[in-house]
C-alpha cells in the first residue's frame, strides 16, 4: 500500500514505477495487489485514479474517499499529510506491507531498490 496523489511531481511517480516493476518482476499471477491511496481526494476522483495508475500498471488499485476517511486510514498506518502552497500535498511516502488478512507487516521507505522489495513481498507470500 502507498499514500501519495496524482499531482506529485517527483516521488509519487518514481515509487509507483517501482510498484509496477515490482508487480511485473513477481509475474501475473502473483497473489499480491498493490494499492495506491490518495492523500489529496478533492482532486483525485475514482476516474482521475484509474487512468493515472492505469498508465503504471492496471493492477495498481486506486482508493479514494472523503477527507476524513482518507485521515482516518492514513492515521491508522502512522501516514502523514497535510495541504502545502502551490497544490501541493506533503506526505510521508513509505510502501506499507500487509499480510494476506491486510494486516500491517511492516513498511519500506521512498526509493527502496525493486530487489529488496521483492525480497520483502516474496517473504510475506511464503
């Protein structure tokens, strides 16, 4: 799982090709779904997310909501983010590993290497 948004200009795009590089390096079948959480739901509606994850990889699920919905879930994984000046949004940008029942099982930080994601996800499937 990531928290970030669509308008992000630097790290939200390199992590999510490192999201679907990890997904093409783990194959089709893999028993993984990678899920993207908006931090900015006022512009990143449901068909604003399919398309921009979409051109990473349609595997990569988009979830949205209210304000205080996204909070609510972004509290829940210790995940920070708040308005900035410019449209921006400041965010924390871990991947968050969850186990198999979407319990949280650990969390990388922005721009660990695809290997040692893949070693982290592959642990968890095993």
């Amino acid at each position: 799982m990531y928290f970030g948004y669509t308008y992000c200009p630097d790290v939200c795009p390199t992590d999510l090709a490192q999201i679907a590089a990890l997904l093409r390096s783990l194959g089709p079948n893999a028993p993984v779904e990678a899920v993207y959480v908006t931090v900015d739901p006022e512009r990143d509606t449901p068909g604003h997310l399919a398309a921009y994850l979409g051109a990473f990889d349609p595997r990569i699920v988009g979830l949205t909501g209210s304000v205080e919905e996204v909070r609510a879930v972004a509290e829940r994984y210790k995940a920070y983010f708040a308005k900035a000046p410019a449209g921006l949004m400041e965010h924390s940008a871990n991947f968050y590993v969850l186990d198999r029942e979407g319990r949280f099982a650990g969390s990388l930080p922005p721009g660990t290497k695809l290997d040692r994601l893949a070693d982290v996800v592959r642990e968890r499937l095993s």
